[in-house]
C-alpha cells in the first residue's frame, strides 16, 4: 500500500491536469473575443475588420499564392516584436501598368484620365466648290477659308497610392497631349479651260483675272508630355507675301534705264502657348499644381473609390508680322536685290483660361474581410504541434495581398510566409501552436494586407499546453499508458492536420484535431492503479 505522502502527491498531479485541461473554457474563449470585439480604435488607428470601395493593384506571388498576379508584393513587412509589425511599408510595389508605385507605398491603383478643350472665334467655315460644272469645257472653283481656334488636348492617369490612404498624383501619358492652332483667311478664285479642236488639245488653269488672291492662314500642331506645367509653344506662320515696291530712283535720283528702291515682304506669325495651372478635387482633396504633386483625398472604405478630377490652365495668343525688306536695282531688264535684316513685330498677347470636363476615374482596391478575429487551439499535449488555418475572404475586384509577421510570438508560428488571394476568393493563413510548458497561451499578432483601408488586421492566437496522456487519433484507450519518446502515448498523439471541427459547447475540437479530454485519461490512469495497488494488500483477517 502506498503511503500516504504518495498518495498525496497522486491526487495533487491529477488535480493540477485537470485544472490544466479545463483551464480553456467556453466561458474564458468567449470573454477574451468579447474583449477583442470592443476594442477601441482613435481616429487615426485602422480598424481591423472593414467592408472596403477602386485601375488596379497587383503583386508578384510566390509559389504557393493562390492565383497570379502581375503586381510586386513587400519585400518585408514584418518585424520581430510580438506585435507582428514595425509599420514599416515595402517600395517595391508595382501599378497594373507596370511601372512603379510612389516610394514607400504599399500598393497603388489607376485609373485613365483624359480632357480636351477647343477655343476659338464663333464662327468659322471653310467653303470648296471644286471646278464645276462637271464635265464643261470651262470650269471655276472658289475656295473660302475662315478659321481661328486652338485644341489642346491631354490624357494620363490618376493614381492613388497607401498605406496612407488616399494619396492622389496624376502622371501623364507620354506624348499623350497635343496643340493645334489654325487662325486665318484663304480666297482663292480659278478658272478652268479644256478645249478639243481635234488636231489637238488645249488646256489652261489659272486664277481668275481682277479677284484678289488671299492665303494668310497660320496653322501649327505638336505633341507633348502632359501636364506641361511650364508651358508649351507652337508657332504658325502664313505664306510670305510680297507687299509693295517703293521706288526711289525715279522720284530721287532719275536715271534713264536704271530703276531701283525698296522690296517689302511680309509675313503674318501667330504664337501659341498652353500651360496647365492645376487639377482640381472639388471637396475631395486640395489642387494638384506644379509645386504640389501629390495631395491627400478624402477615403471611405470600400472596394472601390470614385473621382471626378478636372483640369484647369490658360492659352494664350501672341500674332506678329515679319517684314522682310530689301534693296532692288533693275538694269537692262535684270532686277538686283539686297537683303535688309528683318523686321519682327510683336503685338500684344491674348490670353484665355479654360476649365476642362471633368475626367471621371474610378480606383479599384484589394478588400479584406475576415471572418474570425480569434483562433482557439484549445488543449495541445506540451511538446506537439498542433495546426490551424484562419480564413481571409477578398471581396474586391482585384488581387489582396496578405503576410504574417516573419517572427511570430512563441509559442505561435506561421509556416506559409506572403501570398495572394484572388478576387472573391478566400485564402487560408496556417497557424501552428507548440507549447513548450503547461498552462495558457494567447498573444496578438498584426497580419498585413494590401486592403488601404485595413492595411494591418489583428489577430488573437490562445491556447493552452497540457501534460499527460493523449489517447490516439481513433480514439482507442491505451493498454499500458506508456508514452512515447516525445511525450505522447503510444499511437501518434500529435495534432498537425487541423482539419476537425470544434464540438459545439466545449472549449475542445473533435478526433483527429484536438486532445483536450488528456485529464481525464490521466485521472482513470490514476485511479486504475490506486484500486490494483490496493488489492495487492494481504488481508489482516
């Protein structure tokens, strides 16, 4: 019979199991989510579950992501405190386009944006007859040009880049803007002549005889790399004209046989200039300008977020007339010139501010939501490795990048590093639990995501480490309560797969996953050989 300072310590061990196994109770699971629920978040902290609303994030996956994407996830987005996350953000993020997002930035979206503004006179026409009547042996044709206006023309993107959400820049496409101007008069009168005499043909065509002649139109057109914030210039010129001889010698200096004065040529210059002098929000942020590329909108949470940008800038006009002059002499039929410097005329400019139609840009965004903020191990033998998977659901249209902490808090590990999940899909997040000693576990860690609006997501892993024997996965009682090497009893004891289900109203998940009655078996174990050691007592009778 044992003696009663064994006996003692029996009933102390099997008590302290016990209250090991039971330690995790339905009642603690649930204040410890409660707390969690009704955690507090300031204005400027991210709340962790939120139902997001915008052209495209994307990152590169690894692997074993669950879809491919084109987009360039964090290089490292963890650090090694418990918390999971030093705030720290990736600079290797990629837009939809596959150029680079803003520096520091981890995820970014666009979306196109073009205007287009036309300013000119009220009225213009251009009038062709072409040579009628058809088919007549005499033909006229009278060509009537009036014109004045200037299109300028942009395109680009609007970006919106986070974690600091939403912070708007707007790139231009290269070579994606374009000027014209066209301002001036063109009259022209011909005639036509086709005779058959039958010997032979005869064909004349020229300019109607005592009908001015006029072509003073200036046209001009170049592309350029929005938003030209300095400015950009084009230049129209009409046909250089001849003006008028002013003779001299005659009235000055009469020479018989020998003419001679001053030639004027003119030619009319029309100079255009555009510059963008800001892009517009309306109450959604402050102006985008040359000196401010970047401005901070306002952002509600979604998966998609709506803009409606409008650009504003100024043309400005500036005619001239370049005179050309000269000197001639005329001798013996022959006309001798002598180029003057020329003359350039500056009148005053013209300026006219534009608003452009706004540019409607839709931004899609990765959307998290996950759909438990607690994972509960429940009872694990000390010294195994248990497994679960904690489910994030995107709800966006476009890839939602996740990572764990690359260090978790012992005894908490996550096997699987960043991966993707595709657009109204669900990925999993495995979690592993080792207890290295008795007693309860819980620690928070911060996974991150592309989702602006959630860019960290908390999440509670607990459970609890217990000591004794673990029945086998099939449930079968051990004949001799040996354990194994690594602690467990004989029949692999272990919980990896992760794959039961939590038995409803008890802390505990079902065979295969979860070993939480290990108390009980230590305690029959126990009174089993109390009973046997006690019939091996010989009577006294």
């Amino acid at each position: 019979m044992p003696s009663p300072s064994a006996l003692v310590r029996w009933l102390v061990a099997g008590a302290c199991v016990t209250a090991l196994a039971l330690g995790a109770s339905p009642a603690f699971a649930q204040e410890v989510e409660d707390d969690v629920v009704l955690d507090d978040a300031s204005t400027d902290d991210v709340v962790d579950d939120v139902v997001d609303d915008n052209d495209v994030f994307i990152m590169d996956p690894g692997p074993d992501d669950i879809v491919d994407t084109d987009a360039v996830p964090p290089a490292d987005s963890s650090s090694p405190d418990s918390s999971g996350s030093d705030g720290s953000v990736p600079s290797d993020a990629t837009a939809p386009d596959g150029g680079s997002c803003p520096a520091g930035a981890r995820g970014c979206a666009r979306a196109d944006i073009s205007y287009r503004h036309r300013a000119g006179i009220p009225v213009e026409w251009d009038i062709d007859t072409g040579f009628v009547p058809a088919g007549s042996p005499l033909q006229v044709r009278f060509h009537t040009v009036f014109v004045g206006h200037t299109d300028v023309s942009l395109a680009g993107v609007l970006e919106g880049s986070w974690p600091r959400a939403m912070t708007l820049r707007a790139l231009g496409n290269r070579a994606g803007g374009a000027i014209e101007s066209d301002f001036g008069l063109v009259l022209e009168a011909r005639v036509r002549v086709h005779l058959d005499i039958g010997i032979r043909t005869f064909d004349w065509e020229g300019a109607i005889p005592y009908i001015p002649m006029v072509d003073i139109r200036a046209r001009a057109n170049r592309t350029f790399d929005p938003w030209a914030w300095d400015g950009v210039s084009i230049m129209g010129a009409t046909m250089r004209a001849h003006i008028a001889d002013v003779p001299i010698t005659t009235a000055i200096i009469p020479i018989p046989g020998i003419a001679g004065g001053f030639s004027f040529d003119a030619q009319l210059e029309l100079q255009t200039n555009y510059r963008s002098t800001r892009i517009t929000f309306g109450m959604d942020a402050d102006p985008i300008t040359a000196m401010m590329e970047r401005t901070l909108a306002v952002f509600t949470m979604g998966s998609r977020v709506t803009y409606s940008p409008q650009l504003e800038g100024r043309i400005a006009w500036t005619p001239g007339v370049h005179v050309y002059p000269s000197f001639y002499v005329t001798l013996l039929g022959s006309r001798f010139t002598l180029a003057l410097p020329d003359l350039p005329i500056r009148l005053p400019a013209v300026n006219n501010d534009v608003r452009f139609n706004p540019s409607r840009a839709t931004l899609l965004l990765p959307d998290v939501t996950r759909i438990e903020r607690v994972r509960d191990f429940g009872s694990v033998t000390v010294g195994t490795t248990a497994r679960e998977t904690v489910p994030f659901e995107s709800v966006g249209d476009v890839p939602l990048w996740l990572a764990p902490p690359a260090m978790a808090p012992t005894p908490f590990s996550f096997p699987r590093a960043e991966f993707t999940v595709g657009p109204h899909m669900t990925g999993d997040l495995p979690v592993e639990f080792m207890p290295t000693a008795p007693g309860p576990f819980e620690q928070r860690v911060l996974v991150q995501t592309s989702d602006p609006d959630s860019p960290e997501v908390t999440l509670v892993l607990r459970g609890t480490g217990v000591m004794g024997v673990v029945p086998p996965p099939d449930g079968s009682i051990p004949t001799d309560g040996t354990p194994g090497a690594d602690g467990a009893a004989s029949g692999d004891g272990s919980r990896d797969g992760g794959t039961g289900s939590r038995a409803p109203g008890c802390g505990c998940r079902t065979a295969g996953e979860s070993h939480g009655s290990a108390a009980l078996w230590a305690i029959v174990g126990l009174g089993g050989l109390f009973v046997r050691r006690r019939r091996s007592v010989p009577s006294t009778r």
